[in-house]
C-alpha cells in the first residue's frame, strides 16, 4: 500500500487581465475551483492508476474539506486518513466561524488563492489552514496506516516536525520514504539520510545546492552549473537516492546500484542515469510533479527498481500535462498502456 503524508488544499482559480496594484480592484474571470495540495494531488495520481492509496492529511470541517474528501473517493483512495475538524475535536464543526483559528481551534480547509493573468503567468497565495494542525500526534495515532505501508510519500505543505515524525514511523514500520521537498526546507539529517529517493524538480534542486554550499566557496565550483552533475550533488547530502525531473527533459536518477543495470538507460558511469520523458504537447503543467511522484511510490511498492519506477512515472508525468487541471488530468494504467501504443 501506499501511504502519502501530506497538504489538501482548495485551489481557487482567477484569471485576470492585470494584476491590481495596492489598493486598486481590478475585475476577473469566474472562479474556478480544484482540489489540490501536493499531497492530495500525489495520492489521487497514484489511486488513479490502481495503487491501494491512503491520504492522511487534515482538512477543516467545512464544504472544501468535503470536496477534497471527495475527490480522492473519486479518484479511489481511500479516504480513512483525511482528519476533518479540530485535532482534538475530529469530525466536529467549527460553529464559531470566526477564522483566524489558534492551535487546538478548528481551522479552515488550506486555500491556494491562484490568480492567472494574460500572459499566463501565476500568482499564488496559499493559506495552509488545517494543514498547519497536522501534527506528529496525528502520525502517532495513525499507526496501522504506516503498518500498512510498502512506501510512505511525503512532501512539505505540512509542520516540517510532522514530516519528520512520519519519516521515522516509517522506517519503524519498515517502509520506503519518498520524499519531495517542496516548499524548500533544510530537513534533519536523519530525515534526509531516509529519502529513497529524494525527489525535486530542477528549481528544488538549485536551492538546496545552493543553501549546501558554504558561504566561502569558490565561484564556478558550484555544482549545480550542469543538471547532469546534479543528482550526485544532491546524493552527497545524504539521501539514499536522488530523482531530479527536468520537466520536458524527464529525470535524472542516482543512487546505489543505478547505471549498473544493462537496461537502465544512458549511464554516465557515475551511477547517475537520464531517463527521458516521452515528447508530448503540453497543455497545463500544474501537478505533472505530483503525478510523478505518486506514480513512482506506487512502482517502488510493487517491488520495481528505482529506474524501472522512473521510466513510469515519466510517462505518467507526460501524460498529465496533456490535460488541464491537476488531479482532473491523471492518467489511468489503462491510459498509460494506450499512450504507449501511439
Ligand atoms: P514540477 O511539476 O514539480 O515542476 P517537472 O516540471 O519536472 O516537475 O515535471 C515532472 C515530470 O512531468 C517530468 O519528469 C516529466 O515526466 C513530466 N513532464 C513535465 N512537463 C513535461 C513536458 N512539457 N513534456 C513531457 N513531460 C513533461
């Protein structure tokens, strides 16, 4: 089973002409809304291509925490793990309606207000409502989810001290961590030292390169120069293994044992492989990262290699680009199967 930790947010949709300057109102589009949050968006991927998937997240007692609930029924996970409600009070409705909830207090489902303009460019605000009240008492309480689990997937849209306790119960259980740090956060070395793999896109990767480097190293020795040196830069921080996806490009893949494969693609020789992703018209990116990652911990559960996982879930990755929205546009196994025939 596959066991993602993790953020449900409400993704409110608005597009504009202009952005309004300070105190300015400027007229939009009709709002749409998406369920969304990594977490959320990594187990509807994986659920979707028939992975036994459980998504324990909290979201707030309220019709976006219904809408999330339902979209991962939709997509056929199993909702058991989506705490809704005050985290000492689960299941229970915030009557008081106030907002600006203080621990212990109900809190609202997460929003990402996201307004669109003309040239197609995002503005993002997120408000992690309950996310913010995951806690690692919630983790401790949800044991037999992490019994359950061959790979537990996790991300960082929720309290780092969370990720860090799922990531030791875990290993407790003896499941895989993949974990995608996103947003960037400097996570525990003993954290880190349990990511197999570690998985970030390219923008990630630069980040946590950079913050790695002492602040008096030489210029032009940074090794995040060439993306091909990457994923041994990031393995030497300590993760067991490292995928880097480069969007179009598909991913890199380093660790212990890869390239050594006679199947396992370009090899550089540094244990370091590129697989690539197949072409495709990209319509809408958003959440083509999320369904990679919920397509790889799926594989890697099922027993693949890390590579052989890695081939997947770039064809899964492709796919979702193809199609607007995020969770809306996952691929089943069956449309993966298809697209391969193409
Ligand atoms: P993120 O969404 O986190 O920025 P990427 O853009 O690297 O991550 O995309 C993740 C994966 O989705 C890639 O490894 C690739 O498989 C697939 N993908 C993304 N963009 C494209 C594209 N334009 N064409 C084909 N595949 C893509």
């Amino acid at each position: 089973d596959l066991l993602v930790v993790g953020s449900a947010n409400a993704d409110l949709v608005i597009g504009l002409e202009r952005r309004p300057g300070p105190g300015e109102t400027v007229l939009g589009s009709d709002m749409v809304i998406h369920p969304g949050g990594k977490g959320a968006n990594q187990a509807a991927a994986a659920a979707r291509l028939g992975a036994r998937t459980t998504l324990l997240a909290r979201v707030g007692a309220d019709a976006y925490g219904r809408m999330l609930a339902e979209a991962q029924r939709a997509a056929g996970a199993d909702p058991a793990g989506l705490l809704m409600g005050a985290a000492d009070a689960p299941g229970t409705v915030d009557s008081s309606g106030t907002g600006g909830a203080a621990e212990g207090e109900d809190a609202p489902t997460g929003v990402a207000l996201i307004t669109v303009d003309a040239a197609g460019d995002n503005s993002i605000v997120v408000s992690p409502g309950a996310n913010a009240r995951l806690t690692p008492d919630d983790v401790a309480a949800a044991r037999d989810l992490f019994e359950a689990a061959a790979v537990v997937s996790l991300q960082l849209e929720i309290p780092l001290e969370t990720v860090a306790a799922a990531a030791r119960s875990a290993a407790e259980h003896g499941a895989r961590v993949v974990l995608n740090p996103s947003p960037p956060a400097r996570l525990p070395q003993d954290v880190l030292a349990l990511c197999d793999p570690l998985v970030l896109n390219e923008h990630e990767a630069r980040l946590l390169l950079a913050d790695s480097q002492s602040p008096d190293s030489e210029p032009g020795q940074s090794p995040e120069s060439d993306p091909g040196e990457w994923a041994g830069a990031l393995l030497a921080l300590g993760p067991r293994s490292v995928v880097v996806t480069l969007g179009a490009e598909g991913a890199l893949v380093a660790g212990p044992g890869v390239g050594t494969a006679a199947d396992s693609g370009t090899a550089d020789g540094s244990g370091t492989v590129r697989v690539p992703s197949p072409r495709v018209r990209a319509v809408d990116t958003t959440g083509a990262g999320d369904a990679f990652t919920g397509a790889l911990g799926w594989r890697l559960g099922r027993g693949d290699g890390l590579v052989e996982a890695v081939r997947y879930a770039v064809r899964v990755g492709a796919l979702a680009v193809t199609r607007p929205g995020a969770q809306e546009s996952y691929p089943s196994a069956a449309d993966v199967e298809a697209a391969d025939q193409e």
